[in-house]
C-alpha cells in the first residue's frame, strides 16, 4: 500500500529561498496525505546549508548540476511511495484546494496519466503555458522574432496555435505538451513512460516526458485547480539559456523527427 497520496520533489539550485518556502508551505496546505523534499543541484556556497535550515522538509543533495530532468529523476529514486508525484518548480505557490482538486480529477479519469492546472501570473494573468508538439518554426519565433514580427497576421495566428489559445484554458482538455512547472503524474504511469531524458539540460525535457506518458494514458489540463507562477524567462533574457534551448530542440527533434513548419 502507498505510504502517501501525493509526494513531491523540488529542485533546486540557487533559487530563492523564500520561494522555496512558499512553494513547499503551499503544498502542504492541503487535506492529503502528503511528502515534500528538495532536491539542490549543487548549488555554490554554502545555499544548501541555509536552504536546510529554512526548510522542515528532507533536503536531498544530488552532488552536481546535470539539469532538471537529472535533479527530477534523483528524487523520484529517493521519493517514498505515493499514488501520484508531483514536479514542481521553486517559483510555484499552489492555491488552497488545487492539489485535492487535481487527485480527485485523477481519482475518476483513471485514464489520465498526467494533469496540470491553470498557471497564473503573481497579477493574476493566465500564462500561456498549454502547448501543442513543438515544430523548429515554433520555437525558432518564439525565440528569436522580435516582437512586431510576432504581432503579424499568420504569424501571430501560428502563435496562438501553438500555446492552444484556439483551444482555450476555461475548459478541461487534452495537452500534447504539459508545462515542467507543475506535473502531476500517476506514479505507475510514470513509472511506465520513464524518467526524464538526462540529455536535457533544460527545456523541452517536458515535453518529450508527456510524450512519453501519451503513449498509453493521456496528458490533461484541468483548469478548476490553480498555481501561481514567477517565471523568470530565463531563456529570453540570457545568450547562455537561449544556447542550451537550442541544444535542446536539436535533441529533442533527433529524437522525434524533424517537424520544420
């Protein structure tokens, strides 16, 4: 029997502490029987000893910083047993009731392998974080268009498309591609897509894991549950993050074909 319904791991490295707290606090206020740890990628100085002592759930210490996915898979290997586990980002506050919300949507669509919830700005603005699979054109614009381009007739359209504001995020609906920030998975079915590929760094890790996890259940976006996301873009603000986005979908596309348009 399942120790726990829902376990959960947060990775870190170098995050702010005090998002740390909030994300864990916000997890924990809930009626479910629940596990959090923290995961630290090696993060310099002494951040791990100062993140322990603000935090009263298990810090665990992956002893280097390979990525997400590598931080993610650690603590799936550590976590205790649970009917479901949660990745969840530092920069996330989950609103009181989300959590029991999405496992009570998981408890009658036992068909689902994976939900998310709505994803909010701090001002309470909808981010756009539903995607459909990715094409090179998607993620070529999205990053390096610049922002009058994107504005532009079938451009703007293809945009919309992509993050499924045809579709929509007033109602529940099927997800090609979940958001890293909050996953909420069915263990076993975790268990049979996989973990995350290593050979992510960063980005798009994500999505090749609800890849995985579509091949036998489906992926789902509930939004009567909602997070708070910080959300830094840090691809957008960093030559050094747009670099290893570009890494990224070179491994993602070579392992999944090549869509170009």
């Amino acid at each position: 029997m399942d120790a726990y319904d829902v376990a959960a791991t947060i990775v870190t490295y170098r995050s702010p502490i005090d998002d740390v707290t909030s994300a864990v606090e916000s997890f924990r206020q809930t009626s479910l029987n629940v596990y959090a740890q923290v995961v630290d990628n090696n993060s310099p100085g002494n951040y791990a000893d100062s993140l322990a002592k603000a935090v009263d759930v298990p810090v665990l210490y992956s002893g280097a910083n390979r990525g997400f996915g590598y931080g993610h898979n650690f603590g799936f290997r550590h976590a205790p047993p649970s009917r479901y586990y949660l990745v969840l980002n530092p920069d996330v506050v989950i609103h009181r009731g989300a959590l029991d919300s999405l496992v009570e949507f998981l408890e009658t669509h036992r068909d689902v392998g994976l939900v998310t919830p709505r994803v909010l700005d701090p001002d309470g603005r909808q981010q756009w974080l539903n995607k459909r699979d990715p094409s090179v054109f998607d993620l070529a614009a999205r990053r390096f268009l610049p922002r009058v381009a994107r504005q532009v007739g079938w451009i703007r359209h293809r945009m919309d498309r992509y993050v499924m504001r045809d579709v929509g995020y007033d109602d529940v609906v099927a997800v090609p591609y979940v958001t890293g920030c909050f996953m909420l998975f069915r263990t076993e079915m975790l268990r049979q897509a996989g973990p995350f590929d290593e050979r992510f760094f960063l980005y798009l890790e994500d999505a090749d894991i609800t890849r995985r996890i579509r091949a036998f259940a489906r992926a789902v976006y509930c939004p009567q549950a909602a997070v708070t996301h910080k959300w830094s873009r840090g691809s957008h603000r960093s030559w050094k993050l747009t670099w290893v986005t570009v890494q990224s979908a070179v491994r993602y596309f070579n392992k999944w074909g090549w869509k170009v348009v």
